[in-house]
C-alpha cells in the first residue's frame, strides 16, 4: 500500500514537473496576444478600406466628453430655453446625472463619453459601440421607417433609421428614454424630442458629428451642434462596467444648477 500511494506522489510530481515549459509556453503566448495582430483590421493596419457602396466610417473614435453642448452650437443655431427648460436646467441635481447612476447615457451622449466608441458599417446596418458599460447602438439603413408602436415603447437609444445623402450619412431618431441628459452640464430632454444626426468624413482620421435637435418642451427652436472625433490606434474596444468597483454613487450629495458644473 505504502509503496502504491510512494508511486502515485512520483508520477504526480514527475507529471507537473513536465507540464511546467508547456504552461510556460502557454503565457508567453498569451502575452504575446495582447498586442495587435499583424493581420489586424484595415482601419489599425492604416489601409485603404474594402470596397463599399458609401465611405466607410468603420474605426474606433473619440471626441472627448460630452461637457456643456451650448458651447459646440453653429452660428444662428443657439441652444435657447424655454422657460420650463432654463427651470429644470437651473435646479438640475448633478448627483442624479443617469451617467452617475450607471444608467444608458443615450444616443447623443453615448459618443460624447471619456472612453472611445466603435463604428462598424454594413450596407444595411452601421453599429455604434462604446466602450461606456459595454452599451450599443443600432442605426437601420435598409430603407424601413421607425416601428409603428416606436412611442410606446421608448429606449434608452431610442429608435434610429438612417440613410447617405452622398457622402454623409443622415440619422433620425425617435422616442429616447426621456430619462436620459444630453450632456454632462445637465440639458434634460422630454419624449418628444427628435434628432437628426450627420455623420461624414472630414478626412480619413476624423469624423465630422452634426446634430440638431428639436424638442419644443425644453428648447424655443432646434438648435445645432458640430463635433470632430479623432480615429484612434487600434481596432478594438476595451470592457468598463460603471458598477464594477464602484464606490463613489452613495457618497454623492445633491448639488443644483451651476454648483455642479
């Protein structure tokens, strides 16, 4: 007895013995994994796109966050409140921003995030993803209209359809979760509000973003906004989820209007 229990502790030892280079081998190589493949998609390897029917906005961008949308309006396109909307904008609690409370940030906002954001573009679908708690976006370009029951239903991305006018790709979207804010200062928006986004290519590394958006609740007239986004290196997106290690949300205090910006 003594001498099996002596053989099988021998084979044991001798076996993790051998499988020691193998394991190693096996990190190496997956370390070697983390950087990009040469054989990495053609907006990381830096060449020219495959061929498609309109100019291709696949890659990873970023603009920066959202801030205060006011400052990024186009002359004669000001954001003006109403007076309903100057109220809620001047007694907005920044302790309850839906970003803080981990919630969807919204079709606007979710580009307009301090992590970066991947477009992949089919004829007929282009998919917006950022890196913001995983969260994504769909933009139908295959000709349908907004579901009939799109305003019974709303979504915290509301609902999109698009279509290209040359070389810029035009979006509007419906029924956003009204729980949603336009930005990081603290614009609200009601369910009636509408979007109409335009998308081009200034230049193969930047990405012309247009909006105006039209809600009669809290704005006197639509009001437009330009942004650029910056391709960046890479072709991939990294995981965040806003919960994990969270430890900031039951600290926060309220603090209206102007304090919090």
């Amino acid at each position: 007895m003594k001498r099996n229990i002596l053989l099988l502790l021998i084979t044991a030892i001798f076996g993790f013995t051998l499988s020691l280079p193998a394991r190693a081998q096996q990190r190496g190589q997956a370390q070697a994994r983390k950087a990009p493949p040469a054989d990495g998609a053609w907006w990381y390897r830096g060449t020219t796109p495959p061929p498609t029917k309109h100019p291709d906005l696949t890659g990873v961008w970023f603009g920066g966050a959202s801030g205060d949308l006011s400052k990024y309006t186009l002359p004669g396109q000001e954001l003006i409140l109403t007076p309903y909307g100057k109220q809620r904008y001047q007694t907005v609690d920044h302790a309850k921003d839906p970003n803080t409370q981990c919630l969807p940030p919204g079709p606007a906002r979710m580009i307009m995030m301090a992590h970066p954001a991947m477009i992949v573009q089919r004829d007929d679908l282009v998919t917006i993803l950022t890196e913001s708690q995983r969260t994504f976006r769909l933009i139908y370009t295959d000709g349908r209209g907004h579901p009939s029951d799109a305003y019974d239903y709303p979504e915290w991305m509301g609902s999109s359809i698009g279509h290209w006018e040359g070389d810029t790709l035009v979006v509007e979207t419906i029924t956003i979760n009204d729980r949603t804010w336009l930005d990081t200062a603290g614009h609200e928006h009601s369910d009636k509000l509408k979007m109409i986004e335009r998308f081009r290519l200034a230049d193969p590394n930047t990405l012309e973003h247009i909006v105006t958006y039209d809600d009669p609740v809290f704005f006197v007239k639509p009001f437009t906004t330009r942004r650029l986004f910056k391709r960046q290196i890479g072709d991939r997106i990294m995981d965040h989820s806003c919960l994990e290690n969270e430890k900031d949300v039951n600290s926060l205090v309220p603090t209206l209007g102007d304090a919090g910006r």
